[in-house]
C-alpha cells in the first residue's frame, strides 16, 4: 500500500480549506458588522464540530504488516521500530484489540515514548507471547 506524504485525501484537504475559508470570511464580516470579537469566536468554536470526525480519523495508530519485525531486546533497551525504550523504566505495555481487523501496541504508562502502533489482530497472540518470553518483568494490559 502506497503511503501518502498527507494525512488526509485530496478531497479532504480540500473540503477543509473550504470549510476553514469560509469559516473565516464568514466571521470576519460578523466582527465588521458587530465590531464585537466575541461572535468571531463562538462562530470557529462551532465551526470545529463537523471537523471533528476528520480529526479522529487522523488519530490512528500507524499500520505495520509484521508486528514481531519491529520488537527486538538489545542489552536493557526494548526496541519497537526506531524507538527505545529502557527496559527498568517500562512497567506496562498495552496489546489489545483495536477494531475487528486491528490490535494494537502501546505505552500509555510512558508518555516519554509516544509509540502507538496497529498490526493485524491475528499476530495479537504472538506479540503477547513475545512479551511474556523476551520482557517478562513488564505487565501486560489491554
């Protein structure tokens, strides 16, 4: 699968930038009418809900084939990808089920290591296994 330089489609760039516009001219000419500042920024406040739903689709996790590829013991670091993390500071790692396709691997007790990855939910039982054998010290939680 090609991996875009953007987060979000053509389409949905687009359909921001005109939301976002008109959104702006639309206020600037309720603070000239008004001259008040106040119904400017109530009208982007509202104007944020239906951009709301992008914004979430945006938060997913990044998508890997092979979780096992990426997690490796090198002397007292854990390395996930291009990410390590020292194994006497990590004390929970979270493998669990993300949607129906997807698990996910996170680190929600170590917010000094923002790795936040999905990978497909049949390897969910391995990487949990791999924990227990490579990291034993390290609780797991989903």
């Amino acid at each position: 699968m090609k991996q875009n330089k953007f987060r979000f489609s053509h389409k949905q760039r687009t359909t921001r930038y005109l939301i976002s516009a008109s959104m702006l001219l639309l206020g600037i000419s309720i603070m000239y009418l008004y001259d008040d500042w106040t119904f400017l920024s109530g009208l982007i406040g509202v104007s944020m809900f239906p951009l709301y739903p992008l914004y979430l689709k945006a938060q997913r996790p990044e998508t890997i084939k092979n979780m096992l590829y990426l997690l490796e013991v090198r002397g007292d670091n854990l390395r996930v990808g291009m990410e390590q993390i020292p194994i006497d500071k990590l004390k929970r790692v979270a493998v669990g089920p993300f949607d129906k396709d997807y698990a996910v691997l996170q680190f929600p007790y170590n917010p000094m290591y923002q790795i936040d990855y999905s990978f497909p939910i049949q390897q969910m039982d391995d990487v949990r296994a791999w924990f227990r054998v490579e990291v034993p010290d390290v609780e797991l939680i989903e």
